[in-house]
C-alpha cells in the first residue's frame, strides 16, 4: 500500500516538472521603460505580470493607457531601480538610455528594444514584437486584426477626391509627410495638405500662412485652454479663431496618436467621422 502511494507520489511531481518549464517560460516580472511599450503590453498580459510601466503611462495627457495604467509602479528607468523590480522582462525603446541598457543586459537581464512605428505597418510590427517578447504572440495577432478591423470600417466611404487636412498644434507645430501623423490621416480617408504648404516631415506651421492657405479640416489636439502656456498662445490667436469659424475642425487628442500603437485606431475613427460630416455639410474647397 506505501509502495503504490509513493508510486503515485513520484507519478505526480514527475508531471509537475515536466510542465513546470512551460509555466516558467512566460515573464512574470515585466518592466516597460517606454511608454509606447506600456500601450501594448498592457492589452497583453494581466497587471499580474507587470512589474512597473514607465512614469509617463498614468499621465492622461501623453498617455492612452493612464486609467489602466493608475496604481501600478512606475520608474524612470534608472538601472538601480529597475534591478530592484528585479525584472525577468524589460522593455525599452530604441533610444532608451543606452547605459541603463547596457548594464542591465551585462548583469543578465532580458532587454527587447522595441521600434517607434512611423506607419501602420510599424504599428503591427511593434504590436508583435511586444507580444512575442511576453510570448503572447495569439493576444498580438487578436489586436491586430481588432486594429486592422476599426481601419477598414474608417476608410469606407472615401471617395477619390479626399478632404484635405492639416495638424494644428501648440507652437505651430504640424505633421507632414512621412510621420505617423501623415499615415493616420491617409488612413482617415483625408489628403494631408501640409504638403500644399510646403511642410517637410514635421516642424512649425506660420499662422499667417495656415490663414492664408486653410484646409477643409483642422486637427486640434485639445481645446486651447488645456495648454495654459506661453507657447500655446497660438491656439488661442483671433487669426485661428476666425478659421476654425470658416472651416471645419476635430479634435484629436495627442494621446491617441503620441505613440504608434493600437490606440492610434481611434485618432483615425475621429478623424473619419470628421471627414464624413465635411462631405455632408458640403464644406469642401
């Protein structure tokens, strides 16, 4: 009778080490240094697994995630702290602080730099990334497709002769060709008329010329009282007033398309809706 009971005993832990392995292989002690890394993950796996997200994911400004992200830890990415979380997973981007890098792989820590997507190919190439590093690679491929979906459900209804469009943001600062805005706009079913002004990939936009040359559809990202500072005073100039009386606008908020995740699937949603009522107001140009 003792002999079977051990017998059945040995039987158990011998299945019990055998799966072992298969449990262990997934990261259970996650730490994100990069806030479009926290806008994954977090679709990704339970708060179980995260270990901390960088400081700028529960700020509602940057962040698509801050509610989601609220109560977890946070670090700024010094080595020091990071080791403390003792991470068996860290997750950075391409430019993170190579030093913190550097010391962390040296002292044995699995460190996946993930890529800053410009386009929606990038996105999904980051989406993946992500999810093969926490070996969620099923979750990843969900969200794409989800991504992919609310893209496709956008863009119906473009026609060929598409509104034009044109980032507006605190400073002057604008998106041209190239950047991840241009791509999301594309994906709006919009024209970005930042080239027609003579725009390169990114900078500031004179407000005189905005005046002079306005498209059929401003992007705001926020009311101009959400920036209480003086660089923002150019959201908040009579010249702008009188446009955004003249034409169309939407406001897309910065969080959404901050990052080249998922969430960028929004901005264009908002941005789609605006080009819809453009066409049925017959405000083109």
């Amino acid at each position: 009778m003792i002999q079977r009971f051990t017998t059945i005993v040995l039987a158990i832990l011998a299945v019990l080490l055998l799966a072992a392995p298969a449990f262990a292989s997934k990261p259970r002690r996650i730490v994100s240094l990069n806030l479009c890394a926290d806008e994954i993950v977090l679709d990704l796996v339970g708060r179980e697994r995260i270990a901390a997200v960088s400081h700028l994911a529960a700020d509602p400004l940057v962040s698509a995630v801050a509610d989601r992200a609220a109560g977890l830890p946070s670090t700024r990415g010094e080595a020091e702290s990071v080791l403390a979380l003792e991470p068996d997973l860290v997750l950075a981007g391409l430019f993170t602080t190579p030093a913190t890098l550097d010391l962390l792989q040296r002292l044995g820590r699995r460190v996946v730099r993930v890529a800053t997507a410009s386009d929606i190919m990038e996105i999904r190439s980051a989406i993946r990334s992500v999810a093969t590093a926490v070996e969620e690679a099923e979750r990843g491929e969900a969200l794409i497709r989800t991504f992919d979906a609310r893209l496709a459900a956008s863009a119906r209804g473009a026609g060929r002769v598409r509104p034009s469009a044109l980032v507006y943001q605190v400073n002057g600062l604008s998106a041209g060709p190239g950047s991840l805005a241009d791509a999301l706009i594309a994906a709006a079913g919009l024209a970005n008329h930042a080239a027609r002004v003579g725009l390169g990939s990114g900078g500031a936009l004179p407000l005189e010329l905005l005046a002079a040359k306005p498209p059929d559809l401003v992007i705001l990202s926020g009311p101009a009282d959400e920036y209480r500072t003086v660089v923002a005073e150019n959201l908040r100039h009579p010249a702008l007033a009188a446009v955004l009386r003249e034409h169309a606008s939407v406001i897309v908020p910065w969080r959404l398309w901050l990052c080249g995740t998922h969430h960028a699937a929004e901005a264009v949603e908002r941005m789609a809706e605006a080009r819809r009522r453009v066409a049925r107001e017959g405000r083109l140009q």
